[in-house]
C-alpha cells in the first residue's frame, strides 16, 4: 500500500485546519503552503510509477515515468511561491498600516 496519498491526504486537512482557525494572516499563509504542498504531494505520489525510467534512456523500452506531472508539479510550485511573497509582502503593508496581523481586529476596522 502506498502511503504518500494518505498523508498528503491528512497534511491538507491540517493546512485546511490551521486557515479556518487562524487568527494571524503569516499563520494563515503558512497554512496556505501546507495545503498546496499536500497536492503536489499527491499529484506526484499518484502519477509515480514503481521501477519506472526516464523517457529519455535508450535500452528497454517497457516502464516510463511521465515527466509532465512533474513538470506541471513545478509550475505550481513556483506559482505558489509566487502568491506566498505576494502574501507576505500585503501583511507588510497591512501591519504598517494598521499596526496587527489578527484577522478580526482588521474586520472590526474596516466593517
């Protein structure tokens, strides 16, 4: 039995988790990592093949690994490192302006 798809399965939960109570954004966003982590995680355990070989080694011919989930795992690896410094560098700007980071104290400003 394969035993990545089950944790992965259990660390989005605990990323899930950690959004829904946080009270700080940097947890928050933390906890947004997690979570994308946990998919590429399962992406990558389930398009993996066991005894499988690049595609590009001449000889047998029987078991490849696919490279595009790999390649797709890395776009999303970089886009969400993307959104993540994006992220950050708002709850910069959001602590310089309001001097906190708990999600409430910013609703009960702005609503």
């Amino acid at each position: 039995m394969n035993i990545h798809p089950v944790f992965s399965f259990i660390l989005f939960l605990i990323g899930m988790y950690g959004m829904t109570v946080s009270k700080n954004i940097i947890k928050t966003i933390i906890c947004l990592q997690l979570t994308e982590a946990s998919v590429v995680l399962l992406y990558l355990s389930l398009a993996s093949e066991v005894n499988g070989t690049i595609p590009i080694l001449p000889g047998s011919q029987d078991l490849f690994v696919d490279p595009l989930p790999q390649a797709l795992m890395i776009t999303t690896i970089v886009i969400g490192s993307a959104i993540t410094a994006l992220a950050l560098m708002l709850s910069i700007k959001l602590f310089h302006y309001y001097g906190t980071l708990d999600w409430k104290e910013l609703l009960k400003r702005e609503g």
